[in-house]
C-alpha cells in the first residue's frame, strides 16, 4: 500500500513538494533539530498542519 492509499484510508491531507521533501530528508535527522536554513519550511509545514487541524 502507498503513501498517498494510507493517508487517504486516515483521512490525512497531502501536500506534494518533491523537491522540498528530498531535500529535508537529506538534511535532516529525525528526532534531530533541523539546521536554521530549514526553519520558513518546517514553520510552512507546522502552520498547514494547525489550520487544518482548527478547520477540523
């Protein structure tokens, strides 16, 4: 099963940036703080994740 089937099956929204994606996964270490040049996009991805959380 992919991605894209398990997140539908959740009910879990998807927002694709392959490039941003690639990037953050040869950058960052989870579990790890991610480096300052990465903060705007983490900060992106934080802020989608609450208004669709308050959207509910």
């Amino acid at each position: 099963m992919g991605f894209e089937a398990i997140a539908a099956e959740h009910h879990i929204t998807m927002v694709e940036n392959v490039a941003r994606a690639r990037a953050l996964a040869k950058e960052v270490d989870i579990g790890k703080p991610a480096p300052t040049k990465w903060y705007q996009a983490v900060a992106e991805v934080l802020a989608m994740v609450y208004r669709l959380k308050k959207a509910g």
